[in-house]
C-alpha cells in the first residue's frame, strides 16, 4: 500500500501528528510520501522531510491508494485538487476549527490508521462543480473546478459588483452585490453558509446561487438542478471581478466576462472509515441544541 500525506505545513500541531501517523504507517510496512507545498507556501523543507519523502503536486498520486490530509477543510480541499483527476481518495484528519470535511478528529487516529492498513474503509463520492472563465470578446481564461464553491468578488473595495445571473439561458435577475457565491451541497456549509445560504444535504446534486451582501430587497439564494447551467456576466464600466475556486488563487476578471458553472462534475473519492452521521456533524459544530 502506498499513501500519500497533505500537510498544513504552516501548523506545527499539522506537522507533528503526521509525522506520526507516518511513522506508524511505515512500521507497518506501508510506503508513505508527503506532497510537497504550494510555491507561496512558507515552510522549511528539512520540517517537511522529517515527515515522510517529499514528492512534487505532478507526481504526488503516481502509484497511490489513499490520500490523508492533515489541516482544515482548507487542506482537504489542496487535497482533493490533488487526488481527484486520478481517482485517489482522500481521508482527511481535522485540526482546524469545523471540519466539515476533514472529519477524523485527532483521538481517533489511531483506530483511523488501523482501518485503512486493513482496506475497511469505505468510499464516498462528493460531486463537484465544472467551471469555465470567459474574457469579454468570448475568449476562453480559465477551466477549472470547484468541490466547495466558486467565488466572484469585487476588486474594487469601494465599490459593488454589478451582475447578470442566468439560469440556462434564462436572465433570472439583475443584481448589485459584494459578490456572488456559486456552491456546491457539499459547500452548503461554507461560504455559502456564512452568506446566509441553505444548509444542503451532501447527498443532492444542486448549485447554489447566494448572493453576499446584495443591495437590493431580494436576497434568497437560488438552487438550480446539476444539469442547469448558471451564467454570470460582470455587466460593463466596472472594476474586473476576481473568482477563485474552493479559495484558490484568484483569477482577475474584466467587466464584460462571463463564469459558466455546472453540477454534476467528476466526483472526488472521499475515504470514510465509519459511517458519516451528517446532521450529527452539523450539529455539534454550529453547537445546536
């Protein structure tokens, strides 16, 4: 077996709980590499090889059946853009706050490691967004994906977004935002969540259209179907937009482009080593009664 490690590798308590996890992996006979950081990442790589062989992003799923991360969502997220184009897993080991999708929390470890040196674990498919960037002349920027979310935000801080969101080829509304959310169920609890969306069931294909902040009397957030394409157009004689993909780095839009997003695009694998309960999670996160 041959797992590979993701790693918040700005976060000490990150570094030292996979280095275990590594060390008891390895005692067992199972081959263990680390992905190596983003270029803007700051990190010593002598920290980083203490952890396991460091293997660059290109090469980093040659050869494996499991990826773990180590971090938040965030570094769940780094993994599974990683993993998903190979059809690698991604079981994720949670020390950030929430947690929604690196759920294996650190004391239960220990019987995680055991469950997958076994191969008992289960897999789970989390459909993710396709998404396609267009200059103002029609011209492709930028294809890309989304597992959580894909965000358009303003440039401009003292200024609004003006936009024209479509459904298919239907001009739903006319809106004047701080930006836009496009989310997927799974990102339900996310952004999209803190924008005053819908808290969606992982089990539904959907896209989520929450307008942030919009400056009008209209603020509900709109679910398409995953067969329905959401157009966004950035309207003329404003400041470009910027939309980035699970908060990846951003890409810098002119007025007049357009963000075409569907649902239903190529799952990412994730690994679960015991039954989710998703509500339950929802619950003892937000701290419900």
């Amino acid at each position: 077996m041959r797992i590979g490690l993701v790693v918040h590798a700005g976060r000490d308590a990150s570094l030292t709980v996979a280095r275990k996890a590594a060390e008891a992996l390895t005692a067992e006979g199972v081959d263990v590499v680390v992905a190596q950081p983003d270029d803007h990442d700051e990190v010593d790589p002598d920290e980083l090889a203490r952890v396991a062989p460091p293997v660059s992003g290109e090469r980093f799923c040659d050869g494996l059946d499991l990826a773990i991360s180590f971090g938040g969502d965030g570094t769940f997220l780094r993994a599974a853009h990683l993993c998903r184009d190979a059809d690698v897993p991604v079981l994720g080991v949670n020390l950030g706050r929430l947690g929604f999708l690196a759920e294996v929390e650190v004391d239960d470890l220990g019987q995680a490691l055991e469950t997958i040196r076994q191969e008992r674990y289960a897999l789970e498919q989390r459909a993710t967004l396709d998404v396609s960037i267009h200059r103002p002349d029609g011209t492709p920027l930028r294809r890309d994906w989304a597992l959580n979310e894909v965000s358009v935000e303003k440039s401009a801080r003292q200024r609004v977004l003006h936009l024209e969101v479509y459904v298919d080829d239907t001009l739903f509304a006319r809106m004047a935002a701080d930006a836009l959310v496009l989310a997927t169920p799974t990102g339900s609890t996310a952004y999209a969540l803190s924008a005053g969306g819908p808290i969606l069931s992982p089990r539904l294909d959907a896209t989520l259209v929450v307008p942030v902040a919009p400056h009008s009397l209209f603020d509900r957030t709109v679910v398409a179907g995953p067969a329905e394409e959401v157009r966004v157009e950035l309207l003329a004689e404003q400041a470009p937009g910027l939309i980035s993909c699970d908060g990846r780095e951003p890409v810098e839009l002119a007025a007049g482009g357009t963000i075409r997003a569907r649902g239903a695009g190529r799952p990412v694998r994730i690994a679960r080593t015991h039954e989710p309960d998703f509500y339950r999670l929802v619950r003892e996160k937000f701290g419900l009664r």
